[in-house]
C-alpha cells in the first residue's frame, strides 16, 4: 500500500500545485489589470499565457509519472515554473515587437499630423500679418491674454503687448471706454461686440469681441479707404444715434413744450411737456388730434417768417389750464421739417417787472437823498448817480450819462479843481482805485478846495463794482462846533438867568440847576448839588411855599404821576413873592421845571385887571348912553323936520325971504342931525351883533341915480361935476340895496367935501370875477399917510382940507356894511393925486359875515 500512499501524496501535491499555480495566476491578473504601462502588462499577459501552457503539461505529466515512476514534486514544480517562464518570455519577446512596430507607426503618423499643424500654424500667422489684424485671446485658466498679429505703425497702434494692452494710451477717450467696458461684459458674460474705435491720429480700428468654450478672444482689423469711410460713417451714425437718443431723452425730460412739425405745418411729434400744457395724456393723442398749444395768430405769423426765410423768435401769451402765461418761442424751419420750443417765462418776468420796479424805487429813493451817491460796475465805468452826486461835483449831465470811467472822472474832478491836488497823484489815484479789489469796504475823508469836508466810503460789490458814498460833513462839522459853543453859551446863560431851572432825572436826582433856582426857594448849597434826591429838595422848599406844588413835582418826576403831561401854574411864597412855574416832560425820560418871579407882574396884572374892569364898565356905560341918546333924539328931530316942511309949505302962509332961508338951514341940519344918529344906531346894531341883511334884487342903474340925487344939492352947491360910469357894470346883483345905498351916499358925501370948488367926482360901477366894484374918485389933496391908518376908526373927524368936519362915521359905516356883506375896502390915495375908495361886493353872497368894529 505504499503506492496508494504516494498516489494520494501526489494527488495531494497535484492540488497544492494547482492551488500554487492558480494563486500566481491571480496575482499575475490583478498585477496585469493593475499596471497602466503597457509594456508591463505586455509581460504579465505572456506569464499568465505561459502559465496556463504549462498547467495541463504539468497535470499531465505528473499523472505519467505517478504512473510509470515515482519523481519527486519539488522537482516537477521546477520544471514546470522554468517552462512557464521561457514560454512567456517567448511570448512576451513577440508581444512587444508587436507593440513596439504599432508605436513607431503611430509616432510616425503623430510627427506628420504636427508637421501639418506647425505648416497652419504658420499659414495662420501669415493670413493675420497679411490681413493687418491682432488677435487678444484670454484663456479660461489664464489671466494673463496672448496677443497675436499686428496691425503696423502707420495706424497709430504700438507693437509692444504691454504697450497695446493700455488702449487709453492710444486710442480717444471715447473709445477706450467703450473698448474696456464691451470687453469686460465679454468676459464676465460673454456679451459679443463689434465697435470702431479711433486711435489718437485719427485712424479708424474694427475690435470684434467672440466668446467661446475656452477663450474670450478680441480681434482688431485695419480697414481699407472704403471701409475706413464706411466704418466713420457708421461710427458717426451710432454717434448720431447716441446723440439723437440723449436728446431726445433730454427734451422729454424738459418741463418747455416742444414739437417737430411736417414742412406743411402739420404736427409730427411733441414732448409730455407739450402734452401736459394741452391737457392730453399721451403725446400721441395730441399728434393725432392735431392740439395746438400756440393761437392762431402766433401761428400765422411763425408761418409767414418762415415764408422770408427767418427763425421765429419771439415772446407771446396763451392760456395754459385756465391762466394767461407769457412764453418765449422759438420755431426753426428747415429744409424738411419744423422744430420749436417754448419757454415758460412768466415768473421771469413777474420778477424782471418786480426787479424794475424794485430798481426804480431804489433810484428814486436814491434821488431824493442828501448824499451823494455813485455806482461803478466791474470794469470801472458809471452805471449810476443821484442828483446829489451831479450837484456835489456839479459836472455836466452829458458827461456823467457816457458812462465814464472812475480813473477818468477822478482827472475831470482834478482837472476842474474840485478835490485838492495830491503830491503823488498817480499813487494817490491807485490807492481810490484800489477800492474795486478790496473785499472790506473802505473810508477816507476828502478836504476839498472849496472849505467842504467829505467822507468817502467805497462799499465793494461782491460781483465787481463799487458803490461811492460822499457824505458832506462840512455843515456837520459846523454844527457840531456851534453845538458845543452853544452849549457852552447855554451853561453861561443859564447861570445868569433870572429865571430859576431845575432838571431831573428819571431816578429823582436833580441833573442840572442855576443859582436863580436855589435863590428863589432859599437852598442851601449841598442841595442844589447834581444828584441830589427830589425828596430833599421837597423837604426843603416845602417850608418856603404856602401852597407847595412840589407833591405833584415829586410824582411827575419819579413816574407815579398817572398821565405824563406838562403842566403850568404859580405859588405863592410866604414872604408874599408869587413864582410862576412850568413843569416840562423832556423826551429822555428828565423833567425839567422852571420858575420865574412874577410877583411884580401880578401886582401889575391886578391892577390892570382893576382898570379893565373900570373900562369895560364905561364903555358899557357909553353904549347905553348911545343908544338911550340917539333912540330919544330920533323922535324931536322928526318932529323938528316934520314941522319944518310943514312950515315951508305955501298953505300955512307967507314966509320972508330970511324966514325961508332959516327954515331951510333948520330942515338941512336936522336931516344931517338924523342922519348922524341913524348911524350911530346902525353901528350899535352892527356891534351888538343883531344887524340883518335884507338880500334881494338890486338895480345897479336905479342905486346909483338915487344915490346921485340924494348928493345932488351939495353938488350944485360947490359946482362939482358927477360922472357916472356904468359901462361894464351888470344890471343887477343881490345885495341889501337899502344898505347898498347908504355905502354909497357916505363915499359920495365924503368926496363932495373933500373935492374942490370946480372939481369932478367919478362913480364907476363894474363887474369882475364874481364881484361887483363901485369906486367913488375926487380929485381933493389926498389922504396923508399918518390918517391913512385911522381913517375907519369911529369918531375920528379930521379937516384934512375938507370943508367940513364930520361926525367921523361915515368910512366906519362903509366898511362895517360892505364886510356885512363879505366883501372888502380898499383905498387908493396919495398927495396931490385925489383918492379913489374901492368897494368890492360879492354878486352873490353866501353868508353874512362880522363887520369890523
């Protein structure tokens, strides 16, 4: 049985082995399926190969053996492992000489295929070269991009990369920003573009902008002439485009209507503002509609400018939303269409006309000033000047309206010698002058040739310009110099016044006081002192008074007065003097109170008052007497007269010739007696204010003869010739014709006895703006000027070369009755030349007026 143990040795050996071999097989598989290098697995593939070869040799040849001999195994397996490996070393040999001819061939195939790329590649190059284009290209996993090209040196565009990449270095403002904007929207979005740009000389580039999966890549082409005219045109109409597209975008955004209108006239398009003015929505509606904005009348009269060939410009008014609003029109007409605006100028003309007038008050305020003023704009020249200024420097008007300028009307004014020479004069010049570049404002005082003192002042406008102020201090300075003498004068004064003055503050503390003051109330020294208190000087000066008014001092003085108010009155001292006193409120708030001593005057006024009385009762006495007098005269004299024509009548029986002659001597002085006595009674009525006035109707004919006829008799008498001149007088007029004719009776009585023997008296009678005049002429010595002023006053009889004293009431009667009548005397006398007496009446009177006593 030993065999059947090394058969089961050997089939336990032929499991090891396979298990040996199938594990090597294994790990040649996972090292095989595990190499990339193809070489490698060239070599694992032919053990593996060699392997299974030798497997069933092996399987084979140990089941002869174990048949036919017993052979160790260790030995077998070394067979076996040697002949797998020269078999996979065969097969290895002819695997890679298999590999190695596949490798050459593809190398070949791959040095042929970059032989051809190398052969585009320059191929390419040269197409760009000779195309006058450069290529930027930026890869996706590169920042830094590949320039490719070259466009040459006559375009303006550099060959060095660094140099190309800054496009602001050679190309316009304009197109380097357009170029960078379009390429960074390339790049971050992939924005394609296609732009003409323009180098710094003028020459015009094509830069293409195309994205694709890897790169970014921008190519920029030189153009030919035709293409360059092209590109500029094209480049001007995306100009245009941008332009128009701003514009258009500008004038809807404009709150000024405007319209474009075909060349007929017809409306082609309008901004919202046009539409808002016609009170339409959408600006499409108003071209539809054909809304006009402007009247008629503008329309036509923009169409028949246009028809000469001329721009309409014009300001017109029209009705926006219900208001009258004032704008300023604009219409063009060109070859194939019309383009206008308007502009709202309502509120700038609202101001302009506030600004005018604002300006006109200003110069008409300015005008009315004392002070000179003048006003030089920016460059020097006179904008402006009041009536001051022309007659300070009393220059030409002419002259001051031609603008001139400063330095030339400060060498008129040296020149005319009206401001004082200067040692330097160019610096002195420069130094007025340099007024228009300061910022403050600037003062100096002029002391003129003539004695006057002017100040200067240069306000610098903040725009340019100067405004010039001479104020002349010289009547200024002059008071102030009387000022102070008069104050000084006034001190003097005061302190040598009789009359006592007191001047107190509002605090009650006496400010100012003369001697007189302390003397009239017996002061002491230390209080007529300033500040002393009111309330001692009232202590002290009560005891002095027997009635003290200086209670009410005090109040008034320290304001517990209810009223301020000045006030008036005297008091009575206690050795008998009396001071009057008047207390004045001064605008600052002080009192001043003044005492004068009238003692003396009181004792006068007393004893005039005294006399008054006494006067008053005499002449009461008089017109009592007066009127008892002449009211019992009144009757006798009738009586007298009565009897008197009652005797001289030829039924009461034969009278002699001397008996005659008396009773007309006794009939003529009674008439002249009654007469007297009626107008005594007519002044007294006159005076007592009771004198009424019968208006009515008076015939200037029939006064005038019975007037005449009343002085007939004395006329005779003394051969004195009336004239009458009635030839510009009116028929009549409204008067009291009973005292009419008394007027006139006196005024011919009184010339008749003044008028010599032989002599004329004149009556004239006339109207004259609403008066009528009766003047009474003698040709008598005149009235000497010593009477003239006493010729009215009553009972003052005078000869005066008359025949015959009066009574002295005849002119007294005269005025009191014409002045009833509110009208005037008026005499005109001289020596040797007679005397005309003008009474003027109002033909229509009003209101009877007081006569003159």
């Amino acid at each position: 049985m030993p065999g059947d143990i090394r058969t089961d040795a050997a089939r336990g050996g032929s499991r090891d082995t396979t298990d040996s071999i199938g594990s090597a097989v294994r790990r040649d598989r996972k090292a095989i399926f595990g190499l990339r290098n193809p070489l490698k697995a060239g070599v694992s593939l032919a053990a593996v190969s060699l392997l299974a070869g030798v497997a069933p040799v092996a399987a084979l040849d140990l089941t002869t053996m174990q048949a036919e001999m017993s052979v160790a195994t260790s030995d077998v397996i070394q067979v076996a492992v040697f002949a797998g490996i020269m078999g996979a070393a065969l097969l290895s040999a002819i695997w890679l000489i298999r590999e190695r001819g596949r490798i050459a061939a593809d190398n070949l195939e791959l040095r042929g295929r970059l032989a051809e790329q190398n052969t585009a590649l320059q191929r390419a190059e040269s197409l760009l070269n000779l195309n006058d284009q450069r290529l930027v290209v930026w890869m996706k996993d590169r920042a830094k991009p590949d320039v490719v090209g070259s466009l040459g040196l006559a375009a303006g565009v550099p060959e060095e990369r660094a140099t190309f990449l800054a496009f602001g270095r050679w190309l316009m403002a304009r197109s380097a920003s357009q170029l960078e904007r379009a390429i960074a929207e390339l790049r971050e979005k992939g924005r394609t573009f296609e732009l003409v740009v323009e180098t710094q000389r003028g020459s015009l580039l094509e830069a293409h902008g195309r994205n694709s999966a890897s790169n970014a890549i921008v190519r920029f082409v030189s153009l030919s002439d035709a293409q360059t005219e092209h590109a500029r045109l094209r480049a001007e109409h995306i100009s245009l485009q941008s332009e128009y597209e701003t514009i258009r975008g500008l004038i809807d955004a404009l709150p000024m209507p405007f319209w474009l209108r075909e060349i007929e006239g017809r409306l082609r398009w309008v901004n919202p503002a046009y539409a808002a003015a016609v009170e339409t929505g959408e600006t499409a509606d108003v071209v539809r509609d054909g809304k006009e904005l402007l009247p008629t009348s503008v329309r036509d009269a923009i169409a028949a400018r246009h028809r000469d060939g001329k721009l309409f410009e014009q300001t017109v008014s029209t009705v926006i939303h219900g208001d009258r609003r004032l704008f300023s029109v604009v219409d063009y007409a060109g070859r194939e269409g019309i383009a206008g605006i308007a502009t709202d100028r309502t509120e700038i003309e609202t101001v302009r006309e506030e600004l005018r007038k604002v300006q006109r008050s200003h110069s008409e305020t300015l005008d009315q000033l004392t002070t000179a003023v003048a006003i030089f704009d920016a460059h020097e020249k006179l904008r402006f000047y009041n009536q001051a200024f022309q007659k300070l420097w009393d220059l030409d008007v002419a002259f001051l309206d031609s603008a001139p300028a400063n330095a030339l009307l400060l060498d008129r004014l040296r020149t005319d010698g009206r401001i004082p020479e200067q040692p330097e004069w160019r610096r002195w010049k420069e130094g007025v002058l340099s007024a228009y570049r300061a910022v403050q404002s600037q003062e100096d005082w002029w002391h003129l040739p003539d004695g006057r003192t002017i100040r200067v002042v240069a306000n610098p406008h903040p725009a340019g310009g100067v405004t010039w102020v001479f104020e002349n201090l010289t009547e200024r300075m002059d008071l102030e110099s009387r000022y102070n003498a008069a104050v000084r004068v006034q001190g003097e004064t005061l302190d040598n016044l009789a009359e006592g003055v007191a001047v107190f503050g509002p605090d009650g503390r006496l400010r100012l006081s003369n001697p007189s003051f302390a003397k009239l109330w017996g002061l002491p020294e230390e209080l007529a002192r300033p500040d002393t208190h009111i309330k001692a000087i009232r202590a002290a000066c009560e005891l002095t008074a027997k009635d003290s008014p200086w209670a009410g001092f005090a109040a008034d003085v320290t304001g517990f007065a209810d009223e301020r108010r000045d006030r008036r009155g005297q008091v009575e001292m206690n050795d008998g003097a009396v001071l009057r006193y008047a207390l004045i409120n001064l605008p600052n708030g002080q009192v001043m109170i003044t005492f004068v001593d009238v003692t003396d005057t009181v004792n006068v006024e007393r004893a005039l008052k005294d006399k008054n009385e006494a006067l008053q009762m005499a002449d009461q006495l008089k017109n009592d007497f007066v009127q008892h007098v002449s009211y019992e005269l009144r009757s006798p004299l009738t009586n007298i007269i009565g009897f008197t024509e009652l005797l001289s009548l030829p039924d009461t029986g034969p009278l002699l010739q001397r008996q005659r002659e008396y009773l007309d001597h006794i009939g003529s002085s009674s008439s002249v007696l009654l007469t007297i006595v009626n107008d005594i009674l007519d002044l007294a009525t006159v005076d007592a204010g009771i004198m009424e006035l019968d208006i009515g109707e008076v015939d200037v004919d029939r006064i005038v003869k019975q007037s005449a006829e009343l002085i007939a008799e004395r006329l005779r008498e003394h051969g004195i010739e009336l004239d009458v001149d009635l030839s510009a007088a009116p028929q009549r007029f409204r008067a009291d014709e009973h005292r009419v004719r008394q007027v006139l009776f006196n005024l011919l009585s009184n010339a008749v006895n003044y008028a010599p023997d032989g002599s004329r008296i004149t009556l004239a009678c006339r109207g004259k703006g609403g008066l009528i005049e009766f003047s009474v002429t003698d040709e008598g010595p005149g009235i000497p000027a010593e009477v003239l002023d006493t010729v009215y006053r009553r009972f003052e009889s005078r000869a005066n070369g008359g025949r015959r004293r009066g009574a002295g009431l005849g002119l007294s009667i005269v005025k009191s009755f014409v002045e009833l009548h509110g009208g005037q005397v008026e005499i005109s006398t001289g020596k040797g030349r007679g005397t005309t007496v003008t009474c003027r009446f109002p033909s229509e009177p009003d209101a009877m007026r007081p006569a003159a006593e």
